[in-house]
C-alpha cells in the first residue's frame, strides 16, 4: 500500500513547480490550518539548510521539547523529510493522509510539494510539536512552506541555485530568499558579504526587523578529524561527531537562534545537544578513507575538498553525479584543480550530467567517465590511495552509495 501512495505522490512532479501562496493557503485551510497550531522557525538559503535544521531541532529536543523536522529531498526514504522528535512519519500516516486528500489534491492541481507540506504541517499538529523546524524547499518568497508564521528565520549561506526560477544574479537570489523574513520575527544569516548583506538589510528594514549577522571570522577551527569537529565562536568552544568545517556555521546559526527562544539555555545542554546530532550525506565516512557529500553547487565543492585536504594534507580523488544545471565555470575551475582525479559518472535521470552532455562539453572531455555509477563505485573503492576518496553531487545517487557500501544511515532516529 505504501509504494502505491508514493507512487501516487510522485507523479504529483509532473506538476511541475508553482511559485506561489495561493494553492497551498487553499489546501491548508482545507486541513484546517495547522500550521497555526505550533511554533516555527523558518530557514533559507542555499547551503546548510538541512544541517541547520536539524541540529536546531536536535538541541530543542534535548532541552526536553517535542521538535517537528521539515526538510528536503530525501535520501533514501520518503518518510525522511518530515520527522518527530527524529523519528520519521510512519507510513500508515503517510497513506491516511493522502488517502484523505486525494480528492481534493486531484480536483485542486495540488504539487508534490505542497501535498508534502500539508502532510508535514498536518502531522506535526497532531503529533503536538512545540516547536517545527521547516525548511524551504526552493527560494523563500514563493515557497509553499511561506506560509509559517515564525518565531524566527535563519538564511543559511546564498551561492547559486536554481538561477532558471530564482534569478541569475546573487543579488536576485538573495531577495527571493529574503522572503522568509517577516515583520519582526529576527532574522540571524551567516551571510555578510557586501552585495548580499545590503539586500538582506534592505528587507530587514522594509519588515521593522533585525537580522544578526554572524561573522564567519568569528567561527575558528580548532581542529577536525575525519569523524569530528571542534571549533570556538567568541567565548565559547564546541563539539560535533561529525566533520566538515561548514557544519561549524551551520551550528552557530542553530545556537545564535535558539539563544533568542531560549534565553537561559546553558552551553552544556546546547553541547549535549550538538553530541547527539548526525545528519546523513554530508562529509559522511563511508568506509577508510570514502565520504560521501551532496555538494552540488562551487562553494559546497570547494570547502568540501579543503576539509578534506586539511585533515589528510593530500587532495581527493572524487567521484561525481552531477545535475547538468550545476555546470558553471566556477565548478570546472574546481573539478580541474582541486582533485588528485576526477571521475564522471551518471545515473539514469534526464536532470543528470550524462554522456551526451559530456561529449558536447570539452571541458569535460579530460576527466575519466563510467555510464555505469556501480563500476565508477568499483574504481573508486579499489584505487590504490591514501589520501582522501569522496563521491559527491546529487542527491539522487544516496541509494546506489549506501547500497555499494551496505550502509544503514537512517535506523529509525536522527
């Protein structure tokens, strides 16, 4: 039964995307609103949604709160992207509400992501969540999750993405973005470069808000292994179980946040917190010396491979699926100069890079291609190395990954 109402809520893509409020303010009012019924903190942005998200849901939860977790796309699992205290949403849940909804959902043209919105915001009401920690899907302004009204909004770092539909300059990225921010709610961002800040504060200013900026310089590594991190901002010191100095951001984000909603929480309960978070798919050690990322776009690439490089002072050999609107001259720049080796691979998808596209690019002519991702696993695992090996890119290769290395990211809790 659940693989058919996946299947159902899959074809829901064909769809397509629609930017706008009106749909989902329909079918929520049709759920009865339950986004009214809980507190939300909303993030955007480019980078570091997930990981933001979800060690700010990770740190409410271990202050004793009930947390509700939107995020996306999944790894592996539907039920992924909408969890409870961690804990994904069951699939009978899934099935009851789509079951529900169908009639409407057909009659009404609802998307694949606003019926997983409904769902999320519709689950974390009966499920009585204090808090819900939602993620954007795409953009900000016209995103179905705009829908919240926040307690706080966080926007995570602003690279280049989804340039067809939100813009094809940083600044215009920005703004889109920028539509989380509401009429004073505070908003907290890592971003402070220039051209991005004057656009942030233009919409702080235009919602009688303040937006915190925190300054990467005041974020020091202390040091990082291949299984975890440590790292100081101002005053104070902090741990994660896991690598990649970008989580170092993603963290003080979460704790600058939370310190707003809960002003008297100690450093020791937000450091126990941090000790129980793992979030799957970034910088993730596989097996010896393979991680698996989902570094997608040339600012994730390039702290990915100096993460690398600084804990094992050799530069990686990668391994890439990539979308083919990811292809930029920044991200060339990267695959030509900060790999020992690049690899291509592809996987059946019309969204991913693929052979053709690599012949009409001979930019990519240099670089060794497998068709076959299970062969480009095969190369990668046996290549004589010791330094770094890292297989990174699309979400969509999470399956063939965790398949090839029989590995179990997601046993019930996150």
């Amino acid at each position: 039964m659940i693989n058919s109402t996946l299947a159902y809520l899959y074809k829901l893509h064909n769809r397509g995307i629609k930017l706008g409020l009106s749909n989902i303010k329909n079918f929520l009012a049709e759920c009865t609103n339950p986004e009214k019924d809980f507190k939300t903190v909303h993030i955007a942005g480019t980078n570091g949604k997930g990981s933001t998200a979800s060690i700010t849901a990770k740190i409410l939860q271990n202050s004793g709160f009930t947390v509700g977790l939107y995020t996306s796309p999944h790894l592996i699992n539907f039920n992924e992207r909408i969890r409870v205290n961690g804990i994904p949403i069951t699939d009978n849940e899934i099935i009851s509400f789509t079951k529900k909804y169908q009639q409407y959902i057909d009659k009404n043209s609802i998307t694949f992501f606003e019926a997983t919105t409904a769902m999320a915001f519709d689950y974390f009401a009966k499920n009585k969540v204090d808090y819900a920690i939602i993620e954007t899907g795409l953009g900000g302004r016209l995103d179905s999750t705009n829908v919240v009204s926040p307690i706080q909004t966080i926007i995570t770092e602003i690279d280049f993405d989804h340039t067809r539909l939100l813009g094809n300059s940083v600044e215009e990225i920005t703004a889109e973005k920028c539509g989380i921010i509401k009429p004073n709610v505070t908003n907290t961002t890592i971003n402070t470069k220039k051209n991005i800040k004057e656009v942030i504060s233009k919409f702080s200013m235009e919602n009688n808000t303040d937006t915190d900026y925190v300054d990467k310089k005041n974020i020091v590594i202390k040091e990082q292994k291949k299984e975890s991190l440590h790292f100081k901002f101002k005053d104070f010191s902090y741990h994660l179980p896991q690598s990649g100095s970008f989580q170092a951001q993603n963290a003080i984000l979460a704790i600058e946040t939370i310190k707003k909603i809960l002003p008297g929480l100690s450093i020791d309960k937000i450091q126990h917190g941090l000790n129980k978070w793992v979030w799957p798919g970034r910088m993730q050690l596989m097996s010896g010396n393979i991680f698996y990322d989902v570094a997608h776009n040339s600012s994730g690439v390039k702290i990915l491979c100096k993460d690398l490089k600084d804990i094992y002072h050799k530069k990686p050999i990668g391994l890439v699926v990539i979308k083919n609107d990811k292809i930029r001259e920044e991200i060339l720049d990267l695959f030509k100069h900060s790999f020992e080796e690049l690899v291509i691979s592809t996987i059946p998808s019309k969204d991913i890079l693929g052979k053709n596209d690599i012949q009409k690019n001979k930019e990519l002519n240099n670089f060794k291609f497998f068709e076959n991702i299970q062969d480009a696993l095969d190369y990668l695992n046996n290549k004589e190395y010791d330094g770094p090996k890292v297989v990174f890119g699309s979400h969509y290769i999470a399956k063939y990954v965790y398949n090839f290395f029989d590995f179990s990211f997601d046993n019930g809790s996150i």
